[in-house]
C-alpha cells in the first residue's frame, strides 16, 4: 500500500508533482471524497485541505529551475501536425528502439509518427496526410504544449 503520514497520501502528492513536471502544468488540484489536494509550483502556497491538518509541498528547487529553456521559434507553417495534447512527445516506441519517422521518410495516412505521453497514458500521433517529413521540430522525450509544432509533413 502506498506510503502514508497523518492520514495523507505521499504517493499520491509526488505522482501529482511527476504530471506538473511532466506536462509543465504550473498547478494541479484532485479531489475524492473528503480530501483535496492542490500541488503547484508558481510560487503560491501549497495546500492539503479535508479533515486532515494543511501540508506544505515544495518540488526540488532543480524542479522550479526546470522551466521550458527554450521556446521554440514561432512558425507558420501549415504543413507541421501540432501537438494535440501538453505532455511528452517520444519519437519512438520504446528507449533505444528505431524513430517512427527520421526527416526524409515518407509517411501514409494515419500512419504512427510519434507518441505524446499524457497523464502515464501513451497516445499515438498519426499522420494527418501522406507525405515526405522535411523536418522534425521537438527532441525525443521533450515536453510540448497544445498546439505546438512538431513535425513537418510536405
């Protein structure tokens, strides 16, 4: 059974702490039955509120440090699938195993180009249209956001 002081859920507050860095949310709130738990990481006080007495969690400060480095460079280009979902994009199946697409590769259709992890749930990106990749815009294992662009179909 998962870890537990004063009635609390550890595992609970560190699997919630693993989404923000994750998915580079800045807040997260749950709740079930009597207890709700809110873990943020924008410099606001954190809180555990239910019948139990308040919590204070404070990620590592490598945590808070790890802000998007950089941002990518802004495009118009109406030829790059975006992300549809915030969470980690994995440009393989597995660690060490082959890429879904390189740049030069051609794809069909609703082909797998990559995986976006969301909440420890994997979703496949498919290809929207055949074509060539000319470019692939995010690292494997990176953070992405809604919206953005990560690879160029011509």
């Amino acid at each position: 059974m998962a870890d537990k002081k004063q009635g609390i859920d550890q595992a609970l507050i560190r699997d919630l702490a693993n989404i923000l860095n994750e998915t580079d949310l800045t807040e997260i709130e749950v709740e079930q039955d009597e207890l709700r738990i809110r873990v943020s990481r924008a410099g606001t006080p954190q809180y555990i509120s239910a019948p139990v007495p308040t919590a204070q969690f404070a990620p590592p400060a490598a945590v808070a440090a790890a802000a998007p480095a950089a941002a990518p460079a802004a495009r118009d280009n109406k030829n790059a699938v975006t992300a549809p979902m915030v969470g980690t994009a994995y440009l393989a199946p597995a660690p060490g195993s082959r890429p879904f697409v390189e740049v030069g590769s051609t794809v069909q259709e609703g082909q797998t180009i990559l995986i976006i992890e969301a909440m420890k749930t994997m979703n496949q990106i498919s290809a929207p249209r055949s074509g060539k990749v000319t470019e692939i815009l995010v690292a494997d294992a990176a953070p992405v956001e809604y919206g953005e662009p990560l690879i160029v179909i011509e």
